[in-house]
C-alpha cells in the first residue's frame, strides 16, 4: 500500500488534555502535511513541515518530523471539544507529484 | 487559498448507473486530484488530471471505470461509471495553488450511496 500509517487509530482524552498522533511513511519525500477532517466531509490544512525541517509550531499544534525514521507527531495541547475530527497526515514528493495521505487517527475530546 | 465548488454534495444511485461529480475552481490551477474515502478510511488517489493532457491514473483505477474530463484550468469532471455497492464512497477533488506543492485546497465532497 502507499499510505503511511498513523496511530493511534483513535484517541479519546478529557478536554485540557494534549492530544499526540503519530505518522510513519515510506518514501523519500519534500514535505509532510498534516489536514483535519470533520464529519467526513472536506479536508482543512492545518500545518506543514518541510524535510529539512524537525520542528514547527502553529498556535495549539507542534509537529515533529524525523526523516532518518520516516515519522512525524502531531501534538495538539489544551485540547477542546471542538478539535473532535479525524486527523491524517500527508507526503508530498516531487518525483511523483503525489500527496499520499495516512490511515488517520480519529480523535474525541470529550467536554 | 482557494474556493472549490464541488456536486452534488451527496446522491443516492442505482446499481449500473452512471454518477459524474463537478469540480469547479475559483482560479487558474494546473493539477487537479480526485481521491476515493470508502466508509471509516483513508484518502486513496484516484487520478490526477492536468489540462490538455489524459488523466494520470493510479493502480487499481481505470479510466473505463472513472473517466476524467480536464476541459479548462478551472473544471474537472469525474464519472463513476456501471456503479455497484462498494462504488459507496466519499469522493474528493483538490487542487494546490499556494506556492505548488505546499498545501492541497479540498471540495466538501460528494457522499455516495448505491444501492
């Protein structure tokens, strides 16, 4: 299969909380993209780190990047309710064109 | 960013017939990418369609099955053709504009349901 692997599958924590998710991949790739799905509908950008990146910062979000393991974490801190979605990370190459998207991590924040 | 009008955004349809799902772009964009969700899964690449050329297709698609029409920079087309019950999906188009390559712009999808 393509797709790279994310867990947990799914993630239940208290609002407050911080929530991690991880993502591991298979090819050498530009960059990683991590994207936010509600209810199964369109898919939101939320943050992007490039391959010669290990750490960026957006607001509640961190994510890793490690290109000699080829995985990435998400950590979403003071986690709320309204963060409740379906989490997928995404590899772009540019010797494919692809943007390859993981299996997901479905997270609830429970009030 | 951009602004991606995608329909229908649901339908329910009989098993052999045939679904074609609009793409509309608010801008010029040069590749356009069509992704299947079946129920509780991951996106999966169908097809990418870039103007005035055939659709790039991905292993275990076929153009007989899902044809793509790219006619202008600002539209696509994908028909999911002779439907049966696991055809049952969300399908996806996007695009990336913003500086290429750094962020894909999705519609909100057209759920399938066949019966």
């Amino acid at each position: 299969s393509q797709q790279g692997e994310e867990d947990p599958q799914a993630l239940s924590i208290q609002e407050g909380e911080n929530a991690t998710m991880n993502c591991s991949y298979k090819t050498s790739i530009n960059n990683l993209q991590w994207y936010r799905q509600n209810s199964g509908r369109g898919l939101v950008h939320l943050i992007l780190i490039r391959s010669n990146e290990r750490e960026k910062h957006s607001g509640r979000l961190r994510v890793t990047l490690d290109t000699s393991k080829k995985s990435s974490s998400l950590l979403i801190t003071a986690s709320r309710a309204a963060d409740t979605a379906s989490y997928f990370c995404a590899t772009f190459s540019s010797g494919t064109y692809k943007y390859i998207f993981g299996t997901g991590t479905r997270l609830k924040v429970l009030a | 960013s951009a602004v991606i009008s995608q329909k229908p955004s649901r339908d329910i349809c009989q098993r052999g017939t045939s679904l074609t799902i609009q793409c509309q772009v608010d801008s010029q964009v040069t590749m356009m990418f069509w992704y299947r969700q079946q129920p509780g899964q991951s996106l999966t690449l169908i097809a990418t369609a870039n103007q005035g050329s055939e659709a790039t297709y991905e292993s275990g698609f076929v153009i007989d099955k899902f044809p793509i029409s790219r006619p202008n920079l600002t539209f696509s087309t994908l028909t999911v053709s002779n439907m049966s019950p696991e055809d049952s999906s969300i399908y996806l188009c996007s695009v990336d504009i913003q500086a290429p390559n750094e962020k894909l712009f999705f519609g909100s999808g057209t759920q399938l349901s066949v019966l």
